[in-house]
C-alpha cells in the first residue's frame, strides 16, 4: 500500500521547533480547473483473485466465481511472473503471474488489528520485494501508544522468515529501489537511525541527519513526520518532511545529509513520492503533481481536483498516478491521459517489463506493458 | 542566604575558573588556591541605579518586536507597517544543510533603531531599521539573555555560562565561560558591574571582563528563566543587594566562590572484575562483594577475595510457590528480583530482594505486586530468610523501583525498612530477631554515621534511631530541596546532602557549613575519614578542604577499602582507584584573532580545470566480502598505509594495494574520523557500543597491533571521540565533543562541559594525558601539525547552524601558545600544512587559510558543503566536499577537479598516500596521481 493513503497523522509537537530553507524556492500550485484528458491509450486487463474456502486463487482470464475478492491492499514483485500480495487479513500470496504459488498467513504469529478502536493490534500494510527478499511491514500497537512497536517479517530466499523487527525503527513506509529495501521511522525518538535499509545501511532522516554536527534541542524533531521516501541507493534518494506548522520541505541524500531542495506550501498534504530512471522526483502533494527535475521543482499543471494520492512508473515517460475514486492517470512525457478502473484502488506497482498492477480490497488489475501501450 | 566568616570556609576553594578563550582572560586558570572566602572588590554603592530606559522589545521610534510563536521569526511593528523576519534573514550560512531549525530567543532595540535578536544556536545577530542583517556573531550556547549597559554595549548570556559583553558594531569586547550552567540574563549593578547567576550561585563581571566576585549558592536550576519578580534573580543597584529564592546577600558581603568544574586528576582507576555490577559491599579488609546481572535477569553474587573471583548463583524464583496471578489463582514459585546487597547483621552477607507477581490487569508491568524478601549468602550458596515475612505482606511492595527495601550499605546493616508510602515499616535487628520501628512517613535512606545509624524520610527529614525509636535529628537550615541522605563518620563529623543541588551540608562539632560542589550532586556519600568522603556514585570526592569532581571515575556504586582506595562497581565493571600522579596537558589560554563579527568572506575564483593528473576509480577487492568501491572516511601512516572506512567496515590497504579487513563491527551513522593507522598492521581507533542513545558515554578506545586490537589504557571521557590524527613523529591527538548526540542531551546540566576535551600523546609508546585549555565547542576535526601542536574545527554548538571555530594550539603537545579564529560557519575538515599554516573547511563553501597567524576567508561561490581537506605542502592542498566538489590548490589559485564521480557526489574523506591521493565518497573512491611525462 502507498504509504501516503494509510499514514494517520498525528500532531505530537508541543516542541520549540522552528524551519529554515534557506533561500529555497517554495512551491505554489493553483488548482487550474480541469481540462478533458485523452484517455490512456494502454489496455487495462482486470485479474481475479478470489478467496476460496481453502484459500486463495487467480482465476484464468475471463472466468467467472461467486467467492470474494481476495482483499489485496498491497502489491510489489520483483518481475510479471514473481509478484507478491498482501491482502487485508495478513496473508501474503505470492503469484507467478497467472496463479498462486505460496501463500503465507500471519507467517510471524502476527496478531489480530482493531480497525475500528484507535489502531490497535498487529496492521501490517505494505509489502516490499529486493533481491534478496520480500518484505512485510507494519507495526503493533496498543490503546495508549502513539507509535508501536515494528512489525516486520522477512522471507529469505531460502524460504525462512526472519521476524525480527526493530524497536528503533516504526516503519511509516518503505521503498525498494531494486536491490534494498529502505524502511523509514517516525520521528518519535532520538535514536539517529531513522533510515534503514535491509542490508543494514542504516542513515538519519531530514532533521535527524548524519551530520558531521549533530542537532541542538531547538531541533528536537518530535513534530518532524518523514511523510514520502523513494531511496536510489546509499548515495542518492528523496525525501519529503513535514513539520508541526504543516509545512513540507523536499530533501535529496547525498550519502551524508539531506539538502533540502524546495518547501511545499503549508497545509499541503503529501501523499507520495516516486523517482524516475533520471534522477527527478514526481510528488504527489494536495492532489496534485509536482515535478523536479534535478534543478527546480514546478507543478506540472495537473489538478488537484482530480486527487492524485499515489505515483509509480516505468520511466520518466510513463508515470502512473492514482486519482479520486476509481481513477487513476498516466504522464506520458508530454501529457497526462486518464483511465478508469473496476474498482478503488490502494496501491500500484510499476513491474520492470512495463506493466503497472494495481489492486485494492475490491480488485487487481494489471496494464499492458509499455511496448504494447502506444 | 547571607554567608559570614566561617572557620570551615578556609578549607574552601576559590573559583579560578575559565575562560572561552576570546580575549586574554583575566582571571588565570590553574590550580584552585584560595584559602578563605574572598572579600569584596567592589566599594559599596553610592550611585544611583542604572535605569532601564525602555522595553527592549521597543525600539526609539516606538517600534515594536516580538518573538513569534515557536521561535521561528521575529515580528516588527514599525510606523512604516508590519514586517517578518525570517531566521534566513538573521543569519549567514547555516552550518549544517540538513539540520533546519534556528529559533529566536531574544531581543533587544538599541538606540541607534538597530534591533539585536539572539538565537538558539549562539548567533547573535544585529539588524537596521530596514531589517537588513548588520553582523552577527557567534556564542556557545543558546543565547538567554541580551541586555543593553549603561555603555551602551550588550550584555549577552546563553545556556552554556557564557557572559559576553560586545558592541553596537559586532565587536566582542570580552567574553567568559566560568561554568556551564544555564544563565540569568545580566543585571547591572553598581559601577558597572554585570551580575548573572545560575544554579550553582552569582557571578559579578567589572565591565572590562574581570570576575570581581562569585559567591556560591544553590538557586533551581531553572533560575536561569525565573520571571517571578519575588523568586527570579534580581540585583538593586542602589542597595547592592543581590536576590533570589532563598537568596540575599550584599555585593561587598563575603563570598563563598563557587568551586571551578575543572576536575581533579588525583585517581587513577583499573578494571578488577569486566562485568557490570549494580551493588557492591566491602566485607572485609581483602573480601568485596557485587551483584551481577546476566541477561535474562539472572543474578550471581561476586565476591572479590585475594584478587580471586568467585560467582555465586542466586536462585532465580522463591522457594515456595505462591498466588502468582490473581485472575487464575494459579500457585507459582514468583520471581526474584534483587535490589542490593548488605552486611547483614548475623556477619553474613544479605541480599535485599522482591518476589515479583504478574500485573493485575491494567496495571503496567512497573507497578506489578510485589513483596520485599531477604536472602543470606552462607558459604557459596544463597538462601531465603523469612524473618520479616509477615511485616513484608503486610506492607507489600511493589515493582517500582520507589519501594526497594533499604537498609544501610556501610558497615552492619541492623535496621531494614520496606514498604511504600501508604504502608510501609521498619524492622530492627535484635539477638532474638526484629523488632518493629515505626516512622511517620517511608524511609527512603538507612545509613551507618559512626555508631549511630540514622535514616531520612520521603518527607526529607532526618531521623536517629534509638533503642527502637526514631529520634528527628534537625536538619540544615537552606537545603534547597529538604534533606535527601545522611552520612558521616561520627557526630563530630556529619554530612547533610540537599536534593539534586551543587551544596552539601557539613556539621563539624555541632556548627554546619554549606559547601558547594563542583557539579550537581546525586545519591548520597560515602565516608571513610574527615578528610576522605566521596559522592555515592563515586563522582566527586572530599579531601578535607574541597570538593572536586575525579577525571576518570567510572559511574557506579563506592566502597571503600582504606586510606584514598576507593572501590567502584557499575555497569562496565568493577574498579580499583588509588592516588594517581597524572599531570593533565594545559592549552595556555588563547588570543583571538578576530575582534568580533566577521566581514563577509570573498567569493573565491576558481581556475581552469586541473590538469596533468590522471584520475581512476578505484574498487578495492577484500578477501572473504565485498569488493570496497565506497567510503566515508580514509586515512593515511607514515609508511603509506591506508585505512579505509566504509559504511559497514575498516579496510587497511598496504604498500602494494593489498586490502585487509580490520573491522567490520563500526557500522556508524556518523562521519567522525575516529581511526588512526600508525602503520601497517598497527593504529587506534575507537569503538562505539552504540550509536544513540548513550551518547558522550559510548566510545572506548582500542588500540590494534598486528592485527588485533585490545583496549587502550585510557578513555576520552564523557565525550565522544570525533578525530584521531597524528604527526608521524609520535605525537597523536585524540578529540572528542560533549555536544553530539542527543538532541535531549544538549539540553540537560553540563557536568563536562569544561572538562578534558583532547587526549595527547608525545610519543608513539607513550601515555595519552587528558588536554585542558581546549575551549567548550563541538568539534569535528583535528590536524596535528610537524610541531606536535594541532588544529582543531568544529562549531560553537552541536549544530544545526551558528558560528565555526577553528583552534590553533602551537607548539609540542600545544603547550607554546594558542589562537583562535572564527569561521562563519561551521567547518567540517582541516589540514596542517606546517607548524603554523593550515587549511579548514566547512559549510556554505566556507574556507579558512591559516598562515603566520593570519588567516584569509574565502567563500566557494557554489556554496557547496565542504567536507574534507589534505595537503601535503603549501602547493598541494586538496579540498572535498558535496555536489561534486573536489579542488586543488597549486600556491596560486584553486582548480576543480575532473573526477568522474558526478555533481552528485559528496566527498567526505581525502588523503594523500606515496603521491596518490585517495578521495572517497558514499558515489565512489577515485585516486588521483600526476600524469607520468
């Protein structure tokens, strides 16, 4: 699941903490009224994945079944014939494209999650797919804690799970960028690794930065929320904050610290953060997009009445944003074109080969790949 | 408090405290000498007060400022309409990129319509009626107070004890750190004098920067904001009267000085036994005993005899089964948890324990049930006693560490007191068992004074047992927060300790004293003789004339064995400390080199793109792991050899190129250069347990030969080791900072603040020594220079913005004179060139060309973050940092560097090795070398 969707905002300031850009560009977007979109000129193919009596299955193409959808509210893989899901009951499938290969239900003893009263219980809500392994994160709380505990389990590639999680990283989101998986913390606590990739890499977050000169207790970050990430390596990465006034600053890592590179109006809710092959960010703020291209960060005209709340891609010229509803949309390097989905979707997955997944409690649906697309 | 001539006083010392280092100090630093309480310098008063002319938030105009909500601006109300100043307004470059907040903390309108606003980073910045930025100029610690004088010159103050006094023009006329506590804004006094006070007491500043008096006292510690105008500190200038809560004394009254911080090398410590201990008794004259934890909570006793060490189990649960949880009535053997260990009344050894109970539900598993148990160590094997069972049912505890029994850890324990307070109690040991004491309120402390034993309540009053009684016993008048332990070797001679303040109480013959300490006080004291008393947790220790905190004490729990031997047991062991002969090496006191605020720097023009050298990237294969393509931090011996940090190992690379795994246990956030190869195979470095949490605490020294490393003799205490660097000739320095870390740490007392910042060693077999003299910064870097002098940089405070500071310390082992110049930011590397030539750089493009004593400024016009240099003659100087930074200099110009890494790349390690030079990077290692023909 994008993180963006899922993250509960809490304002647990109370602390003397100031923000200084210095001479950064801030990033107004007009809500210019919508223009008609051309439509997406990719075929959307719909998927089945039902839950059965004894588990669960992808339906051929076409076939038909009374059994409920699986509820998938979570999607990444590493190829189209190795996806991974995660349904709303904890259950990770693992799909080869055109059937269920493995399915792992609450593989760690995880426990139950009580939606309705305050968060408690065991949410797990993202799966994320390295090299090495696939990731399930979440974490654990109870009725009086803010912030939990991690939860986190790891499937090897020698089909073990590692459930060991880390109590100094509550992950809000993770990330893969192909060979590591970089799971980020609230900013709840002073411990300095707030970035952590599987590998063990473990860096700070904006405001809680490996500087070579640590932080004063005027910076004590405990109003700072790290709301996007999407990390290119241990040299290179994006990052968006936002502080207790609700204002947003977008950083990039260098391997040391994080400039930070624009501020994003205040009261502006993030909602996610993706990177293309050229290094430039696409951000998902207020609904609307905002571009950087390595020098600037402009808004690219796209309305934030339509409510883009998530972005992945295959390239710079194929970028996928979820929109209101059942909507999503497609940059497609010179214009943005729209579509349409059976259902309302949580997460979408760009796959290596070009094709974008998306799925949600009520459905999954892939697209053509890129090379069948235009 | 009004203090007179006391026969005690001419055992206490004056305060020769220290200076920041700006100006040559008046006020010498050394030794502490003086024998009875100074008299007064100042005259009493016959001038009128100065008085305050208006708001300071108001401007001569009638404008208005104000700080706005959380710091972040300042808001200006002026004829001409509203305006905001943002802290981008209020400063030059900030120090760090990544660390963002500045917050305003003060303000202050000059006559001239100029408005002065003082920041949480030290900046104290000065701007015109168009809020245009003036100057600014930088302090240690958050600025607390600005205060205009009668001379029309501010008055600044910060959280860290700086007292500065600087001009409408940015120009620091003086400046003192005495202690470093947090301050009182300044009050003027009579005669210009300049009065601040803090937790420890007053300090009284002639306007040309002589410390005219201090006079201890033990004010809250949050004195430093008292707004109240009954309790907040105050000085009437026409009377000479100095106040605060429970303070009131004439300026030409005598003073008790306040004692300095800087510590005491009179012990030395070694390690006895590895394991952490939390409880330690001395049995006999050759037998100790400690309680240790295994993980998983398992207790063993350790008794010490004939420097032989013996560990002896402790049973794990009660020997009976119990109702452990109340919802299933299910009977278990509870849990033991032990509190402590005594001298138990019968001769043997006993262990204060706790059968602990689960939770009921709701309760949180510190407040679980709980009842207190004694067990008795007979032999090697312990067992339970059920003398006070009854008492201890009736009376349950619970697993708060609030209701651990008590009894007395010196001599013979006879009295044992439980409970909490509503039902608790006092058992007294008799032949024919124990008898019950009755208290008022819950004894929080038994302790044996002479013959008597004594215990104070949780409503800090003392009491004397007698018989079975509890007699009051008064207590000193003044103790800022009640009596909190009691101690002593007899009547004659009895120790009151107030709460967590920087007094103690002596009662010699009946007559008490305050005496002040060097640092807050915490738990109670330990006393062999009137002469030889030392701080529960062994910080500090009483010699009979003075207390003063013991460079190199480890934290734990003291006993003492004989005259000056004192036993520590804590968390990394148990230690034996005896007189110590060590000489700490003292940085004489240092010139400036600059006035005040700093001009801005020139852009710096950079030449052509460098040329005749060719430039590789380099991967460096390492037997049994990943082949080495990125660094953080390199470093280079005398023969060439290199050490290599990366992310997540310590890479030595030989003559011939060959890579070796040194470590791969550091995997560090931080970018400090904390290794030093002193050749192949051979070096020091430090080793961090962990990288948060316990910061200025985590860093052990380690030294490696052939290969393998073991502990080094010393420890950089209470800091955290930040560079390591060397001159090749056996002169290496080591440098820590206290102020990394923790954005909650910086916030707490600064018990170090002024103590050893630097290790030094003259020679390569040598000792290291602890450095005093080295002003209070958060230092990044150092250089050692052919002489065996060093440079050190940092900044003024642990970031996130705020003045650099770069710190010349000349001469062998720093001893022939010292130089300090501002930077305007904060620097991040430096190189000595030679004895008197060096090259610093640091945030926002900054760099510093020391030479001769003069320096020159230069400013990157990129603005890039500059993280490294290396030089290996004044026509050879290499500079790294972000985007993509890497520039040479040849003695003329500066010239980038084409290394193939990308603008992307950020720089964080160079060194020079047999003419190559290795930049390494999180991008990538490139090695540079001129081109052959």
């Amino acid at each position: 699941m994008i993180a963006g969707i899922h993250r509960q905002f809490r304002n647990l300031s109370g602390c003397l903490v100031g923000i200084v850009v210095a001479a950064l560009p801030s990033i107004a977007f007009a809500d210019t009224p919508p223009e008609p979109l051309p439509k997406l000129n990719r075929k959307i193919v719909p998927i089945s994945i039902v839950k059965t009596k004894t588990g669960f299955v992808h339906l051929a193409e076409g076939a038909k079944s009374n059994d409920p959808p699986a509820k998938i509210i979570s999607v990444h893989g590493r190829s189209a014939t190795d996806l991974w899901f995660l349904t709303e009951d904890a259950v990770l499938l693992h799909d080869d494209g055109k059937r269920i290969v493995d399915r792992y239900v609450k593989p760690c003893g995880w426990g139950e999650f009580n939606r309705e009263f305050n968060g408690v219980g065991t949410h797990v809500f993202q799966v994320v797919t390295d090299k090495d392994a696939v990731h399930v994160i979440g974490e654990e709380r109870n009725a009086n804690s803010r912030v939990g505990s991690e939860v986190y389990g790891s499937l090897g590639k020698d089909g073990k799970w590692s459930c060991k999680g880390n109590s100094a990283i509550v992950p809000a989101l993770a990330v893969s960028g192909g060979d590591t998986t970089w799971r980020v913390g609230h900013n709840m606590d002073n411990d300095a690794c707030r970035i952590r990739a599987s590998n063990g890499f473990c860096t700070s977050g904006p405001r809680w930065a490996p500087s070579f000169v640590e932080p004063v207790g005027d910076t004590v970050d405990m109003g700072i929320h790290t709301v996007a990430l999407w990390m290119l390596g241990v040299d290179d990465g994006f990052a968006i904050t936002m502080d207790e006034a609700w204002r947003g600053s977008l950083h990039r890592f260098n391997g040391v610290t994080w400039a930070p590179i624009a501020k994003i109006d205040s009261n502006t809710r993030i909602s996610d953060l993706w990177a293309d092959e050229e290094r430039h960010a696409w951000i998902v703020a207020g609904g609307a997009v905002l571009h950087y291209d390595g020098r600037t960060v402009k808004s690219m005209g796209f309305a934030a009445s339509v409510g883009a709340r998530a972005v992945r891609g295959t390239g710079a010229r194929d970028v996928f944003f979820l929109g209101d509803g059942n909507m999503i949309f497609q940059w497609d390097g010179a214009r943005f074109r729209e579509g349409q989905l059976a259902f309302e979707p949580s997460d979408l997955w760009a796959a290596p080969g070009g094709e974008v997944w998306f799925v949600g409690p009520d459905g999954v649906a892939v697209t053509a790949p890129l090379s069948e697309g235009h | 408090m009004k203090i007179r001539n006391r026969p005690i006083l001419a055992g206490l010392a004056a305060s020769s405290l220290l200076a920041c280092g700006a100006p040559p100090s008046p006020v010498k630093s050394g030794p502490v000498v003086s024998v009875k309480p100074q008299e007064s310098a100042v005259a009493t008063p016959t001038q009128k007060p100065p008085a305050l002319r208006r708001d300071p938030h108001a401007g001569p105009l009638g404008e208005k400022a104000s700080i706005v909500k959380w710091g972040i601006g300042v808001e200006v109300k002026a004829p001409a309409g509203v305006s905001i100043l943002e802290p981008d307004d209020l400063h030059p470059p900030p120090g760090d990129r990544s660390l963002l907040a500045i917050v305003v903390t003060e303000l202050l309108w000059l006559d001239d319509g100029n408005l002065v606003i003082g920041l949480g980073d030290g900046s104290v910045t000065a701007v015109d009626r168009d809020q245009k930025r003036l100057w600014t100029v930088g302090f240690r610690g958050a600025v607390r107070g600005l205060v205009s004088t009668e001379q029309g010159q501010i008055a600044v103050t910060t959280d860290a004890g700086v007292v500065a006094l600087v001009s409408p023009e940015g120009k620091v006329r003086w400046e003192r750190q005495i202690m470093a506590d947090d301050l009182t804004p300044v009050r003027l006094g009579p005669k210009g004098l300049l009065l601040v006070a803090g937790p420890r007491g007053v300090l009284a500043f002639s306007p040309e920067g002589e410390l005219v008096f201090s006079h201890a006292a033990s004010l809250p510690s949050d004195i430093c904001c008292d707004k109240d105008p009954k309790t907040a500190f105050s000085v009437d200038a026409s009377t000479g009267r100095v106040k605060a809560k429970d303070l009131d004394f004439g300026i030409d009254d005598p003073h008790i000085p306040i004692p300095s911080p800087e510590p005491s090398f009179s012990f030395s410590y070694e390690k006895v036994f590895p394991d952490g201990v939390f409880s330690l008794l001395a049995s006999g004259p050759d037998e100790l005993y400690g309680i240790a934890v295994a993980g998983d909570k398992k207790y063993e006793v350790v008794r010490l005899k004939d420097g032989k060490v013996k560990r002896i189990p402790i049973p794990q649960r009660s020997a009976r089964a119990e109702v452990v949880d109340e919802e299933t009535k299910k009977r278990e053997r509870p849990r033991l948890d032990i509190d402590g260990i005594v001298n138990g009344p019968n001769g043997n050894p006993w262990l204060l324990a706790r059968r602990v109970f689960d939770p009921e539900p709701g309760q949180m598993y510190w407040g679980a049930p709980a009842a207190s148990q004694l067990l008795e160590l007979k032999g090697d094997s312990v067992r339970e006693r059920n003398d006070l069972q009854k008492e201890f049912e009736d009376n349950p505890a619970t697993t708060s560490s609030g209701t651990m029994m008590v009894a007395a850890r010196e001599g013979t324990a006879n009295l044992f007191c439980y409970g909490y307070d509503s039902g608790h109690g006092c058992g007294l040991w008799e032949k024919s068992g124990f008898r019950p004491v009755e208290s008022k309120n819950k004894v929080i402390s038994v302790n044996r004074v002479g013959d008597k034993t004594m215990v104070v309540t949780d409503a800090r009053q003392v009491f004397r047992l007698d018989g079975a009684s509890l007699v009051p016993v008064e207590s000193p008048k003044g103790a800022l927060y009640g009596t909190f332990a009691v101690a002593g070797t007899g009547d004659a001679d009895r120790w009151f300790v107030s709460g967590p303040s920087a007094m103690v109480f002596h009662e010699v013959q009946g007559k008490t004293t305050p005496i002040p300490t060097p640092s807050t006080f915490e738990g109670g004291l330990v006393v062999r003789a009137p002469n030889d008393a030392w701080t529960e947790y062994g910080a500090m220790h009483w010699d009979g004339n003075r207390w003063s905190t013991i460079w190199g004490a480890p934290s734990g729990k003291v006993v003492l064995r004989g005259a000056n031997e004192v036993w520590v047991g804590g968390a990394k062991g148990i230690f034996r400390g005896i007189p110590s002969s060590l000489t700490p090496v003292r940085v004489p006191a240092a010139k400036s080199a600059d006035e005040g605020a700093l001009a801005e720097a020139p852009p710096l023009t950079l030449g052509a793109t460098l040329a005749g050298y060719a430039v590789a990237r380099t991967s460096l294969v390492v037997k049994g792991g990943e082949p080495v393509t990125k660094g953080k931090r390199i470093a280079v011996a005398r023969d060439g050899t290199i050490w290599l940090e990366t992310w997540d190992r310590l890479v030595e690379v030989d003559a011939e190129g060959k890579a070796t795994l040194l470590r791969d246990d550091e995997k560090r956030i931080s970018f400090d250069r904390w290794f030093f190869p002193e050749a192949r195979g051979r070096g020091i470095l430090s080793h961090r347990e962990r990288e948060s949490e316990a910061f200025n605490e985590r860093d052990t020294l380690l030294k490696l030969e052939d290969g393998k490393t073991a502990p080094a003799d010393v420890l950089l205490l209470h800091q955290d080791v930040v560079a390591i660097d060397g001159n090749g000739s056996g002169v290496t320095w080591i440098l820590g900072t206290t102020g990394a870390g923790s954005p909650w740490s910086a916030k707490s007392s600064r018990p170090f603040e002024l103590a050893p910042h630097a290790l030094v060693r003259a020679e390569d077999k040598g000792k290291f020594l602890p450095v005093l003299g080295l002003p209070s910064a958060n230092f990044v870097d150092l250089a050692v220079s052919p002489d065996g002098g060093a440079f050190f940089v940092g900044a003024l405070n642990a970031g996130p913005t705020g003045e650099g500071i770069l710190f010349h310390a000349r001469g062998r082992l720093g001893a022939e004179g010292a130089t300090r110049y501002r930077a305007p930011a904060t620097l991040f590397g430096v190189a000595a060139i030679a004895n008197d030539e060096a090259w610093a750089v640091g945030a926002a493009g900054a760099i510093l060309h020391v030479k001769g004593g003069g320096v020159t400024r230069y400013t990157l016009p990129s603005g890039e973050w500059l993280r490294a240099v290396v030089g290996s003659g004044p026509n050879d100087v290499w500079i790294g940092g972000d985007g993509g930074t890497l520039i040479h200099w040849n003695g003329r110009e500066l010239q980038p560097v084409d290394h193939g890494l990308g603008a992307h790349a950020a720089f964080t390690g160079l060194a020079i090795s047999r003419g190559t030079l290795w930049a390494v990077s999180p991008s990538g290692i490139v090695r540079i070398a001129k081109s052959r023909g």
